[in-house]
C-alpha cells in the first residue's frame, strides 16, 4: 500500500534496513528522521513518505526493476554458484514481501528480466493469459533452412511434450545463423526447444526485451527502475 502508516520498526524491517529487534539500535547509530525530526522510539509511528534516513528518503514501498543478466546468473535464492540476487543491493534481499524474478532465464542466457518484491505484479506478468511480449537474439549452431519464419508465424508448431500448439512466433533474420524472434509465451526453454523442433541448435541467447523495456542502455549486471 502507498504511503503506509505503521511504527518506524515495521518500516525499517519490512524494507530490509534491520530486523524489529535491532531498530532500536539502528535508531541510534543512523540519523532516522520523520518529518525532519530525529526519532529514537521504534514504536513510534509514522508515514511512509515522512521517513528519511541520514537525510535521504527511505526505500520505496514497491521496488520493480529491469536487470541485464550477465552469462553465468542463476535465477535463484538459493542454488549454489553465482545468483542474480547478488547483483542487487543486500538490503533489498531482506525485505518483506521478497524481491522475485518475474519468470527466469537460464543460467546461460543473457538480458532482460524483471525483478519485483509487488506480488500481483509478478502474477498478472507470469499468468498464461498475460501475452507478454518477449524479444530474443539467438545465434544459432546452423544455418537457416528458410522456411523457419513461415513455420513459427503458423500458429502450428508443436513442441515435444506440449499437448498445444505454440502462437505464433515473429523471426527476424539478420544473419544465415543469427536470428531475432519475438514470442508472447514463456514455456519452459521455449526459443531453445522452437529452434530443436526445426532441426537447429541455440548455442548463444539473449533477451533484448520483455513487456516493453529493453536493456540497450544497461552494461551486464546493472538494472533501472521502471513501473509497469
């Protein structure tokens, strides 16, 4: 909720600052301000938007970012290896609700993914129904035969173990082995498996876009804020 009233320690520990037990610690060590006057009390409570913190306001309620994954990120909380979590500053991991992806990449795939702690969000962006738009760069292990735009724009194509055909697909040719294609659904290793199905390997895959935001102007690991 915007602007939420509630005491400065539901505040603090919901934002990933400290936990209710150390606000009254962290009152002390921080300048804690609301409405410009220095608080000491956790149980005091206040506006969300009355809050600062040495002087800058405190975190948003509801963070939604746009990140550009690097290769070799797993899109996880808690596999071993390098998580895309880590990207982002520590104190957002310890908020409440948590931060999510929207979906996943995997681990050797590249760009754009949304991550946000705004549950309904990550719901309505997920759901079989959303048709989100996403656009892939793929290079390819072949050569394209040349009938792979007319087999994906069908409407007709068949993935092993899916009991549905997919939607239609939009590919973009820029090279005999480097494709652009854009889908509006997200089965699981889909671009991989739409490639498979016509007899060709993905062997390089990057996410330019998803639901309008793209990551041209982000280097690998760093993220923007957007709303959606």
């Amino acid at each position: 909720m915007a602007n939420s009233y509630k005491r400065i320690d539901a505040h603090l520990s919901s934002l990933g600052y400290c936990t209710r037990g150390e606000a009254k610690k962290f009152l002390r060590i921080f300048e804690v301000l609301v409405k410009d006057k220095r608080v000491f009390d956790p149980s005091l409570k206040a506006y969300h938007d009355d809050i600062k913190i040495d002087g800058e306001p405190i975190d948003a309620e509801t963070i939604t970012i746009l990140l550009n994954k690097p290769n070799g990120f797993i899109c996880s909380h808690n596999d071993a290896g390098s998580l895309i979590y880590s990207l982002i500053p520590q104190r957002w991991n310890r908020r409440n609700p948590k931060i999510s992806t929207v979906g996943r990449l995997d681990v050797d795939t590249t760009g754009a993914i949304i991550l946000t702690d705004d549950g309904d969000l990550n719901h309505r962006l997920t759901s079989p129904k959303s048709d989100v738009i996403k656009v892939y760069e793929a290079t390819l292990a072949k050569p394209l035969k040349g009938d792979e735009a007319q087999i994906f724009a069908s409407g007709e194509l068949m993935l092993n173990g899916e009991k549905k055909p997919l939607l239609p697909a939009i590919l973009e040719i820029i090279t005999p082995t480097q494709v652009r294609l854009e889908i509006v659904e997200g089965k699981y290793h889909q671009v991989k498996r739409m490639f498979a199905a016509v007899g060709n390997r993905v062997v390089k895959l990057h996410r330019l876009n998803f639901a309008g935001f793209d990551v041209e102007d982000l280097k690998e690991g760093e993220y923007k804020f957007i709303k959606l």
